[in-house]
C-alpha cells in the first residue's frame, strides 16, 4: 500500500522533530535564590532600616532562632549562654527554651560565671574601654570618645549590659554589625547576635533577668563535644564534621590559590597595558613633533584628539 505524499512528508518532518528534541541540550534553569526566613528579613526599626540576614550566614538553618525542648534546670525568664557551642538560650518555661546563635569572645576574652542583665538600651552608644583602646589603639583609638547608635556602631540595635553585685561588668549581650560573625569566637569579648535576634530577645526579657555562662564540662554534658569547622563555626564534633573540615580546609587553600593567582594575572595585564598605553603616548607626541619631556598624558592626549574630532563634524560657520 502506497501512503499518500502528504502523510510521508508530515511523518519525515515529525520525526526530524522528535530527532532533534531528543538531541539538543537540556535547558538548565538557574537554581532559584535561597530564601530569607520572615523573621530574618529587613526591617524598619525606629529612624534604621535593618538589612535581611544572607542565607548563607545562617549556616544551613543552625543559626536560626528555634524553640526547642530544653535540658537544663534554670528558672522560666532567665538566659543560659553556652561559649562552646555558641548558643544562647532563653528559657520560657519548664523544659522549654528559645535557642539563638551567637558570637562569643576570643580565647580568655569572654564573660564567665553568672550575672544579670542591669540595664537595657536600644540603638545603644559605643564606647571602647581603656584597655580596649590601649592593646589596640589601631582599632578604637578614633572611638575613645564614644559612637552614637546606628547602623554601624558594633553594638547593633539593641544592648543588655551585664551586671554582677551592682557593677557592670562592660560586658553585653548585643547586636552586631558583622553578620559573618555569628557562630564564631570573634568578638572582643561580648556576646553577639543577629540584630532580629537582639531585637527578639530584648522584647522578652525584663531587667534583672539571670545570666549564667556555662562551663566547658556543662556544655559537654547537655550539648556533646563541639568543634570549630575550617571556616572557624562551632559545629558538633562527629567523624562526618571532622571529614568534612579536612575536605573544606583543602577547598579554602585551592581558593586562595586561585584568587593569588587571578590577582597575578591581574597585575600582569595592568602592567601590560600600561606599557602599551606609554608607548601609545610618546608615539602620538613624536607624530605631532612633541619633545618628550614635554610630552602630556595619555589622557590629556586622547581628550586633544577627541575635541579635534568633535570640531571637524561641526557644521561650518558663515
């Protein structure tokens, strides 16, 4: 049986179709962006918008602010900070807490013991102590007199001074400018939080409120051992954090053997076209019959030839 001509052709053309469906290459989709949880969201706090805290400092969803079953004995009210684990906890009731992620002090920097909050400040003002300015006049020299609050005074929005028998011990529990910070052992020896977080916890707590600072064989006991990832985060120390810290620490010195080099490059081209551009230079200066000496910039040059070209466009004059 012959198939009549317009069938063949229409069957022939469906399957040169198919055929190259099959073929091209499948459309790869961009990866939608990470999205930013509502409460870590920018927000108008008073006369300061507060910028959204990036995904990735959020670390996967371990430094976001949870209500969680808790271990320890403390009264409803008060504030447990765990300096190994980097978490602070705010207990709700019997048996519950508000886990946030924090940044604590430096090695010997850190609050120790208990203590309680002695007084509350929103968009605090900043002052470095003495001995903060005389171990390091580099950084806060400039601030000895003090920050008024804002969007870049590194105690963020808002600051819960801690007290012990009547006396501040010039330690805070507070906001941060540094995002990046959060997790890790960075700060000059206060507690740090996500701003949205300061803010959150400053609305719960009440004046006088204990705080208490776990020790290292507290925090082993209620949390298991933590350890410090190869980007400086506490994170628990299982065999799969441990692989995961050798495999990282060899990204990071691949990575900062490429930027070395893409900056290598960098300079070489710059030289390069520097070069070029010097060359460029005395080449139109000896073609105008320019002594060398005299000889202007590049861009004085250029801008000469530009002006000629503009003119020689221009209508005529009667």
């Amino acid at each position: 049986m012959t198939v009549p001509i317009p069938f063949a052709r229409f069957f022939a053309c469906l399957s040169l179709a198919l055929l190259a469906a099959c073929g091209a290459p499948a459309v790869q989709e961009p990866p939608p962006a990470p999205v930013v949880p509502l409460e870590y969201q920018s927000v108008q706090d008073v006369d300061f918008v507060i910028p959204a805290v990036e995904p990735l400092h959020l670390f996967e969803g371990q430094n976001q602010r949870t209500e969680i079953a808790y271990n320890g004995d403390e009264e409803p009210g008060s504030i447990v900070v765990d300096t190994f684990a980097r978490k602070l906890y705010y207990v709700t009731e019997p048996g519950r807490a508000i886990r946030y992620a924090i940044a604590v002090g430096r090695e010997g920097l850190s609050f120790r013991g208990t203590g309680y909050i002695g007084r509350k400040a929103e968009w605090p003002n900043w002052q470095p102590t003495a001995n903060m300015v005389r171990t390091r006049p580099d950084l806060y020299a400039e601030y000895a007199a003090g920050l008024p609050g804002g969007l870049d005074n590194p105690l963020g929005a808002r600051a819960m001074y801690l007290y012990r028998n009547g006396r501040d011990t010039m330690f805070r529990i507070h906001g941060t400018i540094d995002n990046a910070s959060i997790g890790r052992a960075t700060s000059a020896g206060c507690i740090r939080l996500f701003n949205q977080d300061a803010i959150d916890l400053y609305n719960r707590i009440e004046t006088g409120a204990f705080v208490r600072v776990r020790t290292q064989e507290e925090s082993l006991a209620l949390e298991g051992p933590y350890m410090d990832d190869a980007y400086g985060r506490a994170v628990p120390d299982t065999p799969e954090n441990q692989a995961r810290l050798i495999t990282d620490r060899e990204v990071i010195v691949q990575e900062e053997a490429a930027r070395i080099e893409r900056e290598r490059l960098a300079v070489e081209a710059a030289a390069e076209q520097a070069a070029k551009d010097e060359n460029r230079r005395l080449r139109i200066c000896r073609n105008r019959g320019i002594d060398e000496v005299e000889c202007p910039s590049l861009a004085e040059l250029t801008g000469e030839v530009q002006d000629a070209a503009l003119q020689g466009t221009a209508a005529p004059q009667g």
